[in-house]
C-alpha cells in the first residue's frame, strides 16, 4: 500500500470518527479505517454496514468456523434486496453495584454501606438502514429503556435529554461537494465514547444529568465538509427540546433558544516514519519467485494523529470540547479531550480525560482511563475523579465481555468496585 | 530464523503481562468510604430561612452533616422524620430542588420513580433498599429540634400514624358480642384475602406478609393500642393514610360498605387472646 493510500485510508476514517462513538476510538486510532467503513452514521457507532457486519462476525477468540458453524461463519452481509436494506441490534447487561456508598446508623454503630451487585439492561437497540438510491442513505433506531421491556412503553429515556430514538436522511452531493445530513441526530460533540458515565459530557455537581446524556439527540441538520483529506469541518443547526431537558431539568439552569449552533474542525495529519517497499522478486528461469521469502518488507512506523475542537451553543449556554488523539498500528492509541462549558447563570464546568489503549489481537483490548470534572456554582466548588480499567474481549463473534474496574471520588465519598458489562450484537 | 523481538511483539507481552497481573487484583475488592463521617447532633429551627419549608406538613428540608445527606419531612402537626436522601436505586439526590418530591404522604425519586414511605420504607421500585431513617426531637411549641446521628445515636423509635380527626372519634355500631357481626366479619375477612397477609387466624403470618417490612399487623394480640376508628381507617384507606409504608390496600366504600367495615373490625377484636 504506498504512503499516499494509507494517509488517505485513516485520514478519512479518523476524520469520520470523531464525532460519536466508535465503539471505541481506539479502533480508529489504531486501524485507520473509516467509521463510515463499518457504520451507517456518519459519526460512528450503532448500525453496520456490510463491511461492519463482516469485521465483527469473524472477529473472536475463537470463530465460528472453528466450532463447527461453517454456514453461520460464511454469512458476509446484514443487509438485504441486494443490499438495499440492512438491519442490526446492539443489546448489553451491566452487572454492577448501583449507587454509593452510604453511612449507616443501626443499634448505635455507624457503618459504611455498599449495594448489593445488580444486574440490569444497559441497551437494547434494532437499527434499520435504507439505500433508495446513490447517495442517499436513510437510517433509523430505537433506543429502548427499562420500561419498554417491562411495561411495551416506547419511550422511557433513562437520563435527561436522552432521546428514544434516532432519523436521519444523510446524501452526498459528491465529489469534494459537502454532504448534508438532517433528522434527529447527534450533534457531533467533541469525540462520543462508548461509556455512558464518561466525565466529559458530564457534570460534577449533577451526576445523574450529564450536560451531554448518553443517547442525547436533536432534530436539525448538518452540513460537513472535507476539502481536504486532513482537515474536515462541520456545521450544523437543531433544536434545543433534549438540551432543555438536560440543562433545566435540574438545579441548572440556561436561557436558551429555540436553536443550538454546532462546528466542529477536525485536523487529522499521518505521520509515517521509515519502512521500504519490498524488495524487488528474483525469478529463476522457470519464473519461481525463490528471493521472495526472505525479502520481508520493512514495515513503516505510522503514526496517526487527531487533533480538533468543536462548539456547541443556544442562548447562554455553550460548550466547548477540544481533542487530541494518537495511535500506531502495533495497537496503542493515547486520547485525551477537554470540555468546557459555561452559562450565564454561573455554572461553570471543565472537565477532562486521558486514556490509553492496547489492542494485541483484535478480540481482546485493554484500556486505562482517567477523568476529571470540576463545576463551579455560586456556592460551591465540585471535583469528581474518575479511573477506570477496562478489558474489552471478544470470545466469539457478536459477543463481547467487558469486565471493568472503576474507581470514583467525589468530595463526599470514594467508590471502588468490577463491574462487568455483557454486550450481544448483530 | 529471527528471534528479534518487534515492536508488536513487545507491546503484546508488555500489555498482557501487565493485565494478567493488574486484573486479578482489581477484580476483588470493592474500595467504599464515605468522607466526613462521625456523630453529630444536628440542630435545626424552623425560623431559619433553610428550614423554613418545615412550618407546613409536607415540607422539606435538606440537611448534610456527618457525611450523611439527609431531608427532613414535616409529617404532621408535631411529627418530623429524618431520613437519608440518596435513593438506594442509583443514588439520585431526592432533596425536592433536584429529584425528590414529597407528595404529603411518600417521597418520591424523579430519577426512577422509586416511592418511599416516611419510616424509608420502599413502597415502589426500582429501589430495593429501604432508606437510612435517623431520631429527629422536635418541639412543635419552639419550632426547634435536633437530629442525631452517627455512633451512639439512638435507634428510630417506631414510627406509628396519627389517625385523621375524621376517623378518630368513630365507634363500632356493633356491640362487641355480635356473634352475627363477627361471623359476618370473618366471612368478609376470608372473601377479601384479609388472611394472605394477617394470617388465616389473624397472626400476621399470612403467606404474601412473610416479605413485607413492615411485617402485616397481628390481631391475634393486644389491640389496646387501636381503637375502633383507627381499625376502620386503616382498612378504608390502606398504607397511604398513614407513614407506617406498609403495602395495605385501600378498601374504599365501593368494596366494603361501611357496616361490612364495621364487621370486620368486630370479628378482628374478637381474635384478641
């Protein structure tokens, strides 16, 4: 693959990935292929594609093949009449001590109280995705909550501002011409991971409402740009119904309009260090290639690279995030984002994370993490730290295990526990 | 044949051998400590702009001291209760200007909608644990009082509901020896699955009780304690007229008239040993 391919592939990709959530940016980082490679939406995450569908159902420590499921194993494609229509579900339990820890006071003697580990669903999510035509793509979910699976109700968003379900229409005009996008979506916020309790989008003072909820969607549209293959830029208009609810649902309030704007720049530069290109063949007269086998390449050191901010606003209220990220091929990738937010009515946030990933084989990868969020109100001054250590591992294809270890402290207490998330997926 | 170790084959073995430490050792142990913990006594005056939602039942007030996050409700003329504030569901802060409600007689958590009685009891999921109550002294007359908590702190004395005036001065019709009323009453008892909970024989061991906190009364026992009106009212408004955070239903007049009440009660005093 010459140089120029290989920027081209992971500029593209990281690009497109930055806006919501790979199921985990360290993909992009490390891979350099584009989210839009493997998901319908734009930003990454939810539905796959064909290319998705593929990469996940031969992706395990062990395949399906190998126990026996040849047919299942040879599946190559979610989609249907002749890949007009595709389908897939994302579907995870979490087992996890809900809550803090608490004093106690029984028979006289004050004692520090944990809950009792639970087992709960953490999502439940079918998508649907329509190709009418090139270029035009329509893509649709339903993000299910408790009580859609207790009660049949449709809508029960678990956080303030979440919203039970995603639409949008997405074309390309084609050639370096902008691609629009409009419907009930994400607005793309920074860099979207794939953990509902990350600190960025969050608010120390109010942890149960993330300034950004996990899910969190508008109705609006957005135009994105890319005149180069290193520099992408977005803009966008939406309503403001789910920040409402997030911002004023609680002790925060912001004066907002009946609008947010939203940009985002994102610079996405590839460095390449060293590396040769194979050596050339030496063919003997019957035309065998007897030099190749010892003429390994030189694998070049790759370095990819993320570095962009983005705005998000409505009347008093805007938020900030700025973002680094690097990853090499061997499997490490280092990302860090800030976010900041303000509002007139002082309630001011700076949050932020590192983390740093390592992925030995695709089935398997391991993450630490840590977060800070601090929010200062007329009041008072609240910090909240958050570490967490993640495995995510793969024992078959379309099932992931993701034993965690998180450890939290607020000014009140500090909270350590395993957790372990079971995540199915098609 | 290379035995060079590249840099993919570093980074697996330092990688998994950092897991393969780091993992077991993390997996075990739960890390939990409150900050700021110990006794205190708390006192609190309700001419203080901070508890000035506690003059009027149904009123609340958020107090943090001792590292516990309490609220405390005005439950009736002279009664303040003190529980923790943190829903044992997900840990939303119910003090009323974040996620709690106080409707007069349960608060409620907006996060999830979980319901606990004035005693902490939990009257509605999602939450499973009862709340951390604490003794609250309270002089009505002075509108002062005093929460205690932490070590030493005397255990909740046993909250018990204060009957409306509409039902207090009520009698049975019946006379005590109606042997009529009390065989109707026992019928009524067996018809409306009374024994499910109070027991077949009224021992507050019935079958759907034996889960409940508070456990279901035993009438098989002293009734000194209750009289006719009280019987009465419990049976005709359940576990909402009062903060005892039973699950006792509401026997309204379109399931037992008045005088089949009545029976009732009469064939529930007649259980007294």
């Amino acid at each position: 693959m010459s140089t120029l391919t290989l920027a081209a592939r992971a500029l593209v990709g990281l690009l497109l990935c930055t806006g919501v959530a790979l199921a985990t940016p360290r993909m992009s980082l490390t891979a350099g292929t584009p989210c839009t490679a493997c998901h319908v939406n734009p930003n990454g995450a939810e539905g796959r594609t064909e290319v998705g569908f593929v990469a996940m159902h031969r992706v395990g420590m062990l395949t399906w093949d190998k126990l026996g499921a040849q047919a299942y194993h040879d599946i190559d494609s979610n989609a249907f009449l002749d890949g007009m229509v595709g389908v897939g579900v994302d579907f995870r339990t979490q087992t996890a001590r809900l809550g803090r820890p608490e004093l106690v006071d029984e028979g006289g003697k004050s004692t520090t109280q944990v809950p009792d580990y639970t087992t709960f669903p953490m999502q439940a999510q079918p998508y649907l995705y329509v190709i009418p035509t090139g270029g035009l793509t329509l893509y649709g979910t339903w993000l299910m909550g408790p009580d859609t699976l207790r009660d049949g109700k449709f809508c029960d968003p678990v956080f303030k501002g979440m919203s039970c379900f995603g639409a949008q229409a997405m074309y390309e005009l084609g050639g370096t011409l902008p691609n629009v996008r409009v419907g009930v979506f994400q607005p793309g916020i920074g860099v979207r991971h794939d953990d509902h309790t990350i600190l960025t989008r969050g608010d120390a003072a109010d942890r149960r409402v993330p300034i950004i909820a996990p899910g969190y969607a508008e109705a609006g549209g957005e135009v994105a740009w890319q005149p180069r293959q290193w520099v992408r830029t977005e803009v966008g208009v939406f309503n403001t119904h789910n920040l409402d609810l997030a911002l004023n649902d609680g002790t925060k309030t912001a004066d907002l309009w009946p609008v947010a704007w939203q940009g985002r720049v994102t610079l996405q530069p590839l460095f390449e260090f060293g590396g040769a290109e194979k050596k050339p063949k030496v063919e003997d007269e019957f035309g065998d290639d007897f030099g190749a086998a010892d003429a390994a390449p030189v694998t070049p050191f790759v370095l990819n690279t993320w570095l962009g901010a983005s705005g998000y606003g409505s009347g008093d209220f805007r938020l900030v995030n700025a973002f680094l990220g690097l990853g090499i091929h061997e499997g490490l990738a280092l990302l860090s984002e800030v976010s900041m937010s303000q509002r007139t009515t002082q309630h001011d946030t700076l949050n932020g994370m590192v983390a740093l990933s390592y992925t030995p084989w695709a089935w398997i990868a391991g993450t630490l993490r840590a977060e800070r969020a601090s929010t200062s109100t007329d009041t008072s001054d609240i910090t909240t730290w958050q570490y967490v250590a993640t495995l995510e591992f793969f024992p078959l294809p379309g099932i992931e295990l993701r034993p965690e270890y998180r450890l939290v402290q607020t000014d009140d207490y500090r909270f350590g526990q395993a957790t372990l998330q079971v995540h199915l997926f098609y | 044949m290379s035995h060079t170790l590249d840099r993919r084959s570093l980074l697996k073995l330092l990688g998994c051998g950092g897991c393969a430490v780091a993992l077991p050792t993390l997996s075990g142990c739960t890390i939990a400590e409150v900050f700021g913990g110990g006794s205190a006594t708390v006192p609190f005056d309700l001419a203080q702009a901070q508890f000035a939602g506690l003059k009027n039942v149904g009123g609340t007030a958020a107090v943090d001291a001792a590292g516990r996050n309490l609220i405390l409700i005005r439950t009736n003329a002279t009664g303040i209760v003190a529980l923790s504030r943190i829903c044992t569901h997900t840990a939303c802060d119910m003090a009323t200007d974040r996620f709690g409600t106080f409707d007069g007689q349960k608060l409620i958590c907006r996060c999830h909608d979980s319901h606990f009685a004035p005693t902490g009891a939990v009257l509605k999921g999602p939450a499973t644990r009862d709340l951390a109550s604490y003794q609250v002294n309270f002089d009505a007359a002075t509108g002062t009082g005093t929460v205690q908590i932490g070590d030493g702190a005397p255990p909740v004395e046993e909250v018990r509901p204060t009957i409306p005036d509409e039902y207090a001065n009520l009698s049975n019709p019946f006379a005590a020896d109606d042997a009529d009323a009390i065989a109707a009453g026992e019928a009524l008892y067996a018809r409306n699955a009374c024994g499910s909970c109070h027991g077949d024989t009224g021992g507050g061991d019935g079958p759907s009780g034996m889960s409940q906190d508070p456990k279901p009364s035993a009438f098989a026992a002293d009734q000194s304690a209750w009289s006719d009106g009280y019987l009465f009212w419990r049976i005709r408004t359940g576990s909402a007229s009062g903060p005892t955070g039973s699950t006792m239903p509401v026997y309204g007049t379109r399931s037992i008239s008045d005088d089949d009440t009545w029976r009732i009660v009469s064939y529930l005093r007649s259980l007294q040993p």
